[in-house]
C-alpha cells in the first residue's frame, strides 16, 4: 500500500507550479486524515467490545456464534435510525425542519 500511495495525488486541486518534478515520497495523504480518525474512533469502540464479548464466551466454553451478535446489532441500529429519522433531523436542523 505504502508503494501505491506514492503515485496517487490529489487530482481535484490544480497544478500551479510545474517546474518542481522531484517526486517527494508520500506516506499519509492530508486530506484523508480526517475520514481516517473518523474510522478509527468508529470502529475501535466496535472491536474492543467484539474482543470482549469473545473473551466472555471463551471463559465461559459456551459455543455460541458470536459474529451474529454484530450482525443483530447492525439490523437493530439501521431499524432504529430509519424509524428515527425526524428525531435525528430535527435534532441537527431545528429551525428548517418541520
């Protein structure tokens, strides 16, 4: 990954100074570190507690799936948000949404 990011730029922004051909080496690409920290913050909540849930179930030598438990939980949310929707719109926009 680290050999493909070298030669993604940021096609959106125009080329103001053409005469710099020095290709510098690239690691983190600025403008993704605000969807990266996003992720992170989203998905390290979602890992500790599968990491805890798998522990609880191997201590206790239940057999159990517990991939169905995320599986359950990704429905239960997407029905809540969905059947919630003016809630969370009113709530972000209380002066344009009636």
């Amino acid at each position: 990954m680290i050999i493909l990011i070298q030669f993604i730029g940021n096609r959106a922004k125009p080329v103001v100074n053409v005469k710099n051909n020095k290709h510098s080496l690239k690691i983190i690409q600025k403008d993704a570190l605000p969807v990266a920290a996003i992720i992170c913050l989203m998905s390290i909540p979602y890992f500790a507690t599968q990491a805890d849930i798998v522990s609880c179930v191997a201590e206790r030598h239940l057999h159990i799936a517990i991939g169905s438990y995320f599986l359950i939980y990704a429905i239960v949310l997407f029905i809540i948000r969905i059947s919630l929707k003016s809630l969370f719109l009113a709530a972000l926009l209380p002066t344009t949404y009636h």
